[in-house]
C-alpha cells in the first residue's frame, strides 16, 4: 500500500497523503457492487480532480468555510473558517472582518488549491454568497427548501412555486440538488445590494409564499414550530454566512454530491436530493445544466416594487 502520491496541477505539484484512507465507509456488505461500495480519499481526490473545470467558476474569489472529516464521516467533523499557517503561500487567502476583529478564510481559485483540500479530507465547500472584491454585496441569493421529512414531493412543489413567483417578478432562478433532502434555489444578483437588503428582499419572497401556502409552507425558524411543513430557508443571505457550493460532496452514506440541474430535470422522477454521487455527478456537470444562467444577474429593485404589488 503506498503512503502517498503526487500529481502535477499546472506549476503545482499537490500530495495525496494516505489514498487508501476509508472516508465513506459500505453500509451493507452484503449490497450489491456499486450499490454503496464505501470511497476511499484517492476516489474524493480524484473526483474533484475530475470536476475542477466544473466547479471552479463557482469557488473563485470566494471566500469558503471548509468542513473536515479526517477521520471520515464517521468521525469528528471540522468547520474551519481560519485558513492553518501550514497551508501553502500559493493559496489564495481573504481576510474579512468579523465581530470583534477578523477571519483570514481559504479562496480556492485554482485545481491545485481544490485538491490540496481533499487530501486534507475536506469533504464539503461551503461558499460565501459574495466575492473578496466586493465582500459585502452578494451576488447570489440563495432559497434553501428544506422539507421536515425526507419528502422530495414536497420539495419539487415547493420548487416550482417558487419559481413561478421569481420569474413574475422578472428574477432569473436555477436549481441545485443539496445532496441531504432539499433544492437550493439560486438567485444571480447584480452586487449593487448589501447582505441585509437581499436578506430582507429574501424574507419578504418566503413569507409570501408561505403564507399563499400556510398548510404547506413555513418561515418558522425553530423547528416545533414547523410541523410537518415544508420550511423556506432564507438564512444563508446575511452576511458570514454560506451556501454549499455546486459539486460539493456531502458527509453521507454513498458520498452524494450537491448538483445543479435543469428546471426540465424537476419533472423526472428518478431526480431526487441525493441523486447524484462521485460516481456519476461529472457526467451531470458535462451536460451544463446551468448553461442559461446569465453571469450578471439583475437589480432586486423592479422585483422588490412587484412583489409589493402582489403583497397588496
């Protein structure tokens, strides 16, 4: 068994210390092949390796909070926000204030940084929804449909509300698998609003829906609150907070994969939260679900005087 190999990335050369490192371990030994057949950290690191060109146009400029199962994902887990002294100097930092004094967090901008991180088992990027060139204006928003059960009935309906309702109010939206039970729905912004009007405007969309659809949506924060309803989670908007970014593994059985589709993909039945894993989630980003999703979204200005329209 080799402790270690090395891999040339452009002028970097990146180690992946302890390949045969069981990460995600079989669940049933008596399953058939491939069914859940337990990853090693070579078979993350050369998943990521395979989908860099993928994911990177949605990691750079980004600050991360990186979350750590060294021990693989039955064991202790990480949220690192503070970016270690031994990191390499080629990878990119951005410091950014916190309460109190600031947080020097990781930027992955290349595939050399991306893989550094697998090898020390970092499963899950989480992204800020702005860039280090203007940290406090978003350029994203993000809808987290979280249904109180592993339902994704619930959560396709939840979907296509909400996507009805953005797109009356001229705001372009796309969807994305969080690889637990839910759908990200994803707002491009144009940057020109700070974190609390976007977290505001994001509060206001919820609410409405919700309260069109009071039996089956809610906005409740705590959890006894909810019941059974399906909850429309706008906390990621303010400011320090993070969205797991497309393509990211997850810390679950079979290593499912957060993955953007289509809007079309919604209607096929065998599309569902965890879908897709490192086995099969390049061959989704191959075939660019995100290909409308325009670089420059809009003002949340015209949206805002619409949705106030709606509201009465």
């Amino acid at each position: 068994m080799n402790d270690a190999r090395t891999v040339r990335v452009g002028r970097r050369t990146v180690a992946l210390h302890r390949p045969e490192k069981i990460l995600f371990p079989a669940r049933d030994a008596d399953a058939p092949a491939r069914t859940d057949p337990g990853y090693t950290k070579a078979d993350l690191f050369d998943y990521y390796r395979s989908v860099a060109p993928f994911m990177l146009p949605h990691l750079r400029g980004r600050p991360l909070m990186l979350e750590r199962h060294p021990d693989g994902v039955d064991g202790p887990r990480f949220m690192q926000k503070e970016t270690p002294e031994h990191y390499p100097d080629w990878i990119t930092r951005a410091e950014v204030v916190k309460q109190g004094g600031t947080v020097t967090h990781t930027v992955c901008d290349d595939t050399a940084t991306l893989l550094f991180l697998a090898d020390q088992a970092c499963l899950t990027l989480h992204r800020w929804l702005s860039r280090t060139g203007r940290i406090d204006h978003p350029d994203r928003l993000v809808f987290d449909l979280d249904p109180a059960k592993d339902d994704f009935g619930a959560v396709r309906d939840a979907a296509r509300l909400l996507g009805e309702l953005l797109d009356h109010m001229g705001l372009f939206s796309a969807l994305m698998t969080t690889g637990s039970r839910g759908l990200h729905v994803v707002v491009p912004l144009n940057g020109h609003q700070d974190f609390d009007d976007v977290r505001d405007f994001a509060k206001d969309v919820a609410d409405t829906l919700a309260a069109a659809h009071p039996e089956r949506f809610t906005t409740a924060v705590r959890k006894e609150a909810r019941g059974d309803r399906l909850y429309l989670d706008v906390q990621r908007n303010g400011y320090a907070q993070t969205a797991v970014a497309p393509f990211s593994v997850r810390a679950a059985p079979g290593a499912p994969v957060a993955v953007p589709i289509a809007w079309e993909q919604l209607d096929d039945p065998a599309v569902h939260a965890r879908r897709w894993t490192i086995e099969n989630a390049v061959e989704q980003a191959r075939s660019d679900p995100w290909a409308g999703v325009p670089r420059t979204g809009r003002a949340l200005g015209p949206a805002r005087r619409k949705l106030s329209a709606l509201r009465g």
